[in-house]
C-alpha cells in the first residue's frame, strides 16, 4: 500500500488518539529502519525507549520465535519456568526481592499504588493511603496513574479522578511539605522523561531514601523510562547507589513486546496474596523469553559502559550544535533545548530528511537503541544539525 492508502484505513478503523508523523515504517535493522516507499530513517525513538536492542535483533528475535513456537501463553493458574528464569534475573539485576509481571508501565505503576496502600494500612495504621508523587511528573494513562502524574493538563477530561495523590516541587522541601500523617509513599521518576527528560539527581535520590526512613514510608521509583539501561546502569537509581522500596519498569525490558514489572524488597513481598491482584498476560512465556534475552545482553557490565560512552558521546556532539541551548539528561535518555524553533517543528523537519526523535515538553527528546552504532550515531546526528540550521 501507498502511504496515502495506510493513512486513509488508519482514519477509517482506529480511534485519533495520536498525533503522528507522516512516517510508515514497515521494516527496520538496529537504528535504522524502512517505510513503505523505502524510505530509510535513523531512530532516535526506539518506540520511546522500548527496542532497547534495536530493530529485529537476531538473537531476540531467536529466542521470541523459539519460545512462540513451544508454548506462546498459559495462564497464571499453573506454573511457568521461563517466567520464573525470568524473574530471577530480573530480581538479582536488580537487587530487588520479588517481583509482579505485567504488560505496561501503567499497569506496574498501578501495583506499585495498590502495594503501597496495603503497607500503609497493615504496617502504618488505617487511612495511611496518600502518595506523594512530583509535579512535571508522568506515571501512566489509566484513571490511577494519571491521577499520580503531576500534570493538570492530563486530568481535565477524566475528572473524577482516583484520590490519594499530593504533588509536592521536586525538591526535597517540596517533598517534606507534602508529607502528612496520612503518607504511605512516595513515587518519583528519577529522570522525569515525559516532563521534559529532567534528573532530579544523586543528592535529591539520597535524601529523599533518608527522609522515607525517618518516616516509616516508602520509596517507589518509576523507572519505566530509565530502567533497563538506559541512563548506563540497569536501573537508574543504581547509579546513586540508592535502593528504592519498590520499583516500577516497563518500555525496554522484554525489548519490544509488551512487558511491565513491580519489583519489591523483601519486606514488602508477601504483601499481595492471592486473590488480591493478578494479570491474564502478566509474565506471558514469549514475553519473558524476550526480556530474557534482553538481560543477558544489557545486564552485562561492559554492555552499561558502553551505553554510558554512546551517551557521552551524543552528549558531547549536541553541545556543539548550533541552535541548541542546553542538554541535560543520562545515559542514552538526553534532552536537547532549541534556541530557534519549537521541538515538533523541528522533529517534523527531521521526520522528512530522515531522521525519527522525539520531544517532551521544551526539548528534543533523544532515545535511540542502546545498540546503536556509531555510524548510525553520526548519520541521524548530522540531519539533526542540519533541521537545527535551517530554522536558524
């Protein structure tokens, strides 16, 4: 089909929740991939963050195609060993006790709330039940998790949202000031992604750990977006040597199929009995083969210094581009601010000259595939300067 075509079912058949580029990609290989016409892009998206090994690897795509053509789904009524392999390292990656498999960021965030309020309530004392989370903050589209998420403008059209939630400043005052006698928890972004890819930093981390102890309440850390390697160690936090209570992840870690966890210290493990939550897809066998093959890959320590070298390097080069304001970010999760232009001009530009980024707020938001090459590197940094030069 002509990309016209592809556009016309598209309207004809699925709701207009998007905003999309005109951009239909049917193919790809690393950070590179194909459209319709055959035409060839350099992503800088990797589904927001998702293909943390690229387009089609082949030893993913190996072990998805084994496990599919063995056993493609069982309930979670009976055992499954790949989804206990796969549990098992994910916990020992992440220093993490047990864990709870779903299929979406959204849906670990939700545990991670429905966890939290069980430890309010049995350890802290009735109506114990109120969350911190961050203003700028993003946690999710269902009805809880953009409750937590720390933006007005995604509550307008949902309103009567879940209760529960205070939104204190993302600094540690702001924090302390929103903490009451009804706070069970606290959940932050370490890099607040959606909100413009913002570090919140190793000394807020710290004290925010001290300021959860000193209270009886727990640490949550949404680490969707900057877990599985993306900031240059497996979970963000790590590279502050902080251990957050609870631990949300999702977007890269079953490397493109749809795969969330809620990962949880020892302490608060048995929390959730049976009977008390659960997930008809959670831990789906060709899902956990994927994630998998994810961390034997990614969970490497030369894997992560590469990754934090690939990011130096993206860094380095968007510093020196003309137009751009400021980077800041971690890893292979950057933000470049635009001095010229508003981001979606520019990643339209990009889109026609071949090259997928994405934005958030008042930058460009850079996620590319952890694998990818410096050849790949080169070519989508050298289109981005051009699409920053030509609205100079």
């Amino acid at each position: 089909m002509t990309f016209e075509e592809i556009k016309k079912k598209e309207e004809s058949c699925l709701m207009p929740c998007y905003a999309r580029y005109p951009v239909a990609l049917v193919s790809g290989r690393n950070a590179t991939a194909w459209d319709a016409a055959g035409k060839e892009y350099v992503d800088f998206t990797s589904g927001i963050g998702v293909n943390s090994l690229g387009f089609s690897d082949p030893k993913w795509a190996a072990a998805v195609a084994a496990q599919a053509a063995k056993l493609q789904h069982c309930s979670n009524l009976f055992y499954s060993p790949v989804q206990i392999r796969a549990a098992e390292k994910l916990c020992a990656l992440s220093g993490m006790a047990k864990v709870f498999f779903c299929n979406s960021g959204a849906e670990a965030n939700e545990c991670a709330v429905k966890l939290a309020r069980r430890y309010g309530e049995t350890a802290l004392g009735p109506g114990r039940t109120e969350i911190v989370t961050l203003e700028n903050s993003f946690h999710g589209r269902t009805v809880t998790t953009l409750a937590a998420t720390g933006q007005a403008q995604f509550h307008s059209d949902f309103l009567p949202l879940t209760q529960g939630f205070r939104y204190a400043q993302p600094t540690l005052d702001g924090v302390r000031a929103q903490v009451t006698e009804k706070t069970c928890a606290v959940l932050v972004e370490p890099v607040q992604g959606e909100g413009g890819v913002v570090p919140l930093g190793g000394e807020f981390l710290h004290g925010l750990r001290e300021l959860c102890d000193r209270r009886r309440i727990l640490m949550m850390a949404d680490e969707v977006q900057t877990g599985v390697g993306r900031t240059g160690a497996f979970y963000c936090c790590q590279k502050y040597g902080v251990q957050p209570d609870v631990l949300t992840s999702a977007k890269g870690l079953a490397g493109g199929l749809p795969m969330g966890a809620c990962l949880c210290a020892a302490p608060l493990g048995g929390l959730l009995g049976r009977g008390m939550h659960g997930s008809t897809f959670g831990g789906n066998p060709v899902a956990c083969a994927g994630a998998l093959a994810v961390m034997e890959r990614v969970g490497a320590p030369a894997f992560l210094r590469k990754v934090r070298e690939k990011g130096e390097y993206f860094a380095r080069a968007l510093k020196k581009m003309p137009g751009v304001a400021l980077v800041r970010g971690a890893g292979l999760m950057l933000g470049a601010k635009p001095e010229a232009a508003a981001p979606g001009a520019i990643a339209a530009r990009c889109a026609e000259n071949g090259l997928l980024i994405l934005t958030a707020k008042d930058v460009l938001r850079l996620l590319p595939p952890l694998t990818v090459t410096k050849e790949e590197a080169d070519r989508g940094l050298s289109i981005l300067a051009d699409a920053l030069r030509s609205f100079q």
